[in-house]
C-alpha cells in the first residue's frame, strides 16, 4: 500500500514555537521537505496574524517557496477573510476548520460546531468553484480537552456533513494525543462505513505516547494510508506543557517501511531538513540518526 | 486481561548511567518502586563488577531493601560464580542470559550460544533444585545490531530448549529497540503454537519509536500480559547513542489501561519514584505528568 504523507511541520510545528522565525528560514524549510518525498505540504495558515504571530507572513511565505512538481502546497483557511488572501498566492489546496466538540471550538476559533459550519460554508463553496482541493479538519475526533472522550456517531456526522457540502477529504485530528488504538480502531470501524477509505486522513499527536501505535493499527488493521506528521516531531500541545507534540514525519515513515507499506520519504532528509534551519529533533529516529548526521 | 509488570529500572536502566549512584540511593529507589503495584523488581544483577561497576553493590543493594508482600525481587545471574552470590541474599527468582545470535552472544557475555547454554545449565538446575523461580533472557530475539534480522525458528528452538532445562518463562528481548509490530506478529504467530502465555514474556525498547506499538500489537492481538518496562523509561542503548532506552513503565501501564486491560500499577508513583532519587525522565506520560508532579 502506498502511503500519502502530508506534512504539518511549517504551519503545526511552527505555530506551536513562540519566538518569530525568518521568513526566509520558513521558505528555506518548505524547499527542504519538498525533496524529501513527502506528498503534501500544509504551509502556512492564513489566520488573523493577531492570533497566530507566528504565521503572519503566509503570502510572502507561499510567495517564495519554490515549487516542487509533484507536490501539493496547501494551507489552513479559518474564514472568508483569509480565503481571499489564500487565493492572491498560489494555493493547491485549502482546509477549513471544525472540531467535534462545542466547548474546543469556541475556545479556538470563538464559535460553536454550528457556527463552525456557518464559516466554513462560503470557503468550500468558493474554493470548491475556483477549483481547488478542500480538506475539512475535524479537531478533537477522539478526546476533547474540556468534554473528555467524543462519541463517534458525532464525528461521523460531521464529516459526512462536510463531504456534503463538497470537501474532498477528512483529516480526524487527536488534538491532545490521548487516543489509543482501542479508539482508533472504535472511530474507523464506524466512519469507514460510511466515509471510503481514500478520504479519510489521520492526525495524530505524540503526548500520551501511543501516536505510531495509532498509525499503525489504522494501518495493519484497515488499510488507512493517508497520515498528517511533522519532521522532527515539531509542534506540541498548549494543554500538556512540555509534552510531545505531533507524531514525527521519519517516526510514521519508518515504522510504516517496517510494516511492509511502499514510503518514498527519505527520513534521513527529513530529519537534515530539520537540523539545517535550526530547529529542534524531538523524534525517535532523529534521535538515531542525529550522531550520524554529525558526522557527516 | 491482568496485565503483569517486571520493572527493570534499578538493573537495565541503572546499568546504563556512567555516574555511580549510591547503594542508599539504588535501595530508596527500589522501595519506592515497591510501592507502585508492579508484580516483579528486577534489583541488580550479580554480574562481575569488572563488567558493570555501576552495578557492584548488588549484595548490599538487596540486603537493604524493604521487601513488599506479593512482589517478587529477581536479579541477573550470569554464571555460577554470580550465583553463589546471589543466594547469599534472600532472591525470590533470577534470570539466566542467552542470544539469539552468535555474535551478539560474544560481545555480551564473551561466547557463542552453545557456550551460554553451558554456562546457564548448572546454574538453572541448582536455582530450580534450591526452589527459585528462573527466568531465561533471550535477547536480540528479533533483530541483532551484527547479524540483522533473526529468523524466529532459532529463537523458538531457544525458547524450547531454555524450557526443556526447567526456566519458568522467557523474556523475548528486542535489544536494540528495532522490532515493529508485524516482527512482533511473525515471532508471536511462531513461539505460541509451542509455549504456553504464560510463559512469555516480551522486553521492548522505545529506540526506533515502536515500542509502545509493539507492547499494544502484542497484547490486542495474541493476549500477551506479561512486559518488561523501566520507570522513567531509563536505559538506553549503546548501539545508538542518544536514543531512547527502555519503554517506560509509566507509557505501558497508561496505554495498556486505554487499551481495556486491567492495570493496577499507579503511573503516578512510578514517574514520582524516579523524580524522587534524582533520575531522568524520558517518557511521554512522564512529560505530561511533571509539570502536575512540580506544583504539588
């Protein structure tokens, strides 16, 4: 099975990192991971730079960058505001934002589920005529830092509800990486019902340490092939000070390699990738392969 | 399913770190592990100190601690020599050493499988004769740092033969951290058409990031409840520097508990053990907790 790695590293990783990075050092990072075999890069997001200081210069950023062929250069869209500066660069694919939960939404985008759809509606319906690829994310999939565990009847209606409306894929996201693979096996039994297996994606974080476990069953036991990761294991979680954050691009890789999947990703180049802008490894193969890059 | 922990910390994790810890210090972290629900504490090892100098007290390290009633206290016995001072202490159980590799066999115990067959046999019949419990290590049972992947065959014909000579289970080791789930699949699918569960017993490091994966494959889909683990998730491996060590026992007991197994180890006081004695935490639920642990 072919694996489609799409990676969050530029807009997950980096939102999370508070003192401001160079804009050139973020185009120089987008150019690294566009040759290390990955399918997709999310990288940037055009949020009101008031909230995430750190992305404020998403055009000049997508502006820059130099364009791998192959690859699909997409960001985060919150709202019509942002979906008009999205469309003055050239943008392959945008995601629109929700989350399973009533309380998590308000906290990070200040409305409920409903006024989630209310926002997103308009960016499908234009994205969708002009002809781009559009990714719902449905946040908090599995656990819910303020409801706990979220039942998967709810995840599953609202991704029906955005493939309704048009959204090419589903990215279900374990916002605070709590979920096991008990979890995961519960979400997908019930939405692969219902939703085909080419449009399900899986975002997973590192914190309660079961995030490969995660790719894998969904993996070993389903088939899923399409996973969000970030080189380097950059990112982290606001709820859990200190934890891990997203799952590592070259921890998915390899462990997907090992389980018999077809990878292209080079983990080797996403971890130099990494170490060339200065960032830190936060991995376990980076931690394996950091002696021998140093000695390069 | 009750799951059954032998927390290796003080012998495997300890062995580990250069800096020669004081007895008082190893005997306070033993008893406080005493206190976290694991079933077994593998104290030390009764090796020559020549070969670990860390690990030189192991007489008086198990002649200070405060047994706790329903927890079994083993060590290592890597010869005759390392046995009779072994019974000198009261020792509820202890562990015999072989490879499933050659190679690996020489660089640790400086002889090939045969001869460590050799050197374990007295030592089992006169632990078995005197009424101990016996554990026979086999590690590298899935890949060797010299030689690669190691075919199950061999290592199912060990496991036979350790359990022909009178040993009560064997510890698969995956020493070098490098095993994925569908190794662990193969070998499982392999060793228990011949031994019982209950005498298997799987030792996985966290090196390559699927160790957790590994523990979770093993018992989702074969029923497997007995694991070795080191609090704090100490140890290491000196085959890649840097990397990770041991799977900590605080990641095992949670994802287990998320898994529906019955847990009775408290992560709590296995990540406050550690803390307490002064040691390091490398674990992902130790990192979510240490922050909460810090404002008590």
């Amino acid at each position: 099975m072919k694996i489609y790695i799409t990676e969050v590293a530029p807009r997950d990783g980096l939102q999370n990192i508070k003192e401001i990075i160079e804009t050139d050092k973020k185009v120089e990072f987008v150019n690294l991971l566009s040759e290390t075999g990955v399918d997709e890069i999310e990288v940037t997001s055009f949020v009101h730079p008031k909230w995430v200081p750190q992305l404020a210069d998403a055009e000049e950023v997508f502006q820059k960058i130099k364009r791998k062929e192959g690859v699909i250069y997409s960001a985060i869209v919150p709202n019509e505001r942002g979906f008009e500066r999205a469309i003055k660069v050239k943008i392959d694919k945008i995601s629109v934002l929700t989350a399973a939960s009533d309380t998590f939404n308000r906290k990070n985008i200040n409305t409920d589920i409903e006024g989630s759809f209310e926002i997103l509606k308009p960016v499908v319906r234009n994205a969708k005529e002009m002809g781009l690829l559009v990714r719902g994310y449905i946040s908090t999939s599995f656990w819910c830092p303020y409801e706990g565990k979220i039942p998967g009847e709810r995840v599953l209606s609202l991704a029906l509800r955005l493939l309704d409306l048009g959204v090419d894929e589903i990215s279900f996201g374990d916002t605070i990486g709590r979920a096991s693979p008990k979890d995961v096996v519960e979400l997908l039994e019930l939405i692969l019902r219902e939703v085909p297996l080419d449009k399900v994606v899986l975002h997973f974080h590192a914190t309660y340490g079961m995030g490969i476990a995660n790719v894998i069953t969904a993996y070993k036991d389903f088939g899923v092939y399409r996973f969000d990761s970030s080189a380097g294991g950059l990112g982290g979680c606001p709820y859990a000070p200190g934890a891990s954050g997203n799952i590592a691009t070259e921890d998915v890789v390899f462990a997907l390699r090992e389980m018999g999947a077809e990878i292209k990703v080079d983990e080797v180049k996403v971890v130099e990738a990494v170490v060339k802008v200065g960032l830190p490894i936060n991995s376990s193969i980076g931690k394996v392969l950091l002696p021998k890059l140093s000695t390069l």
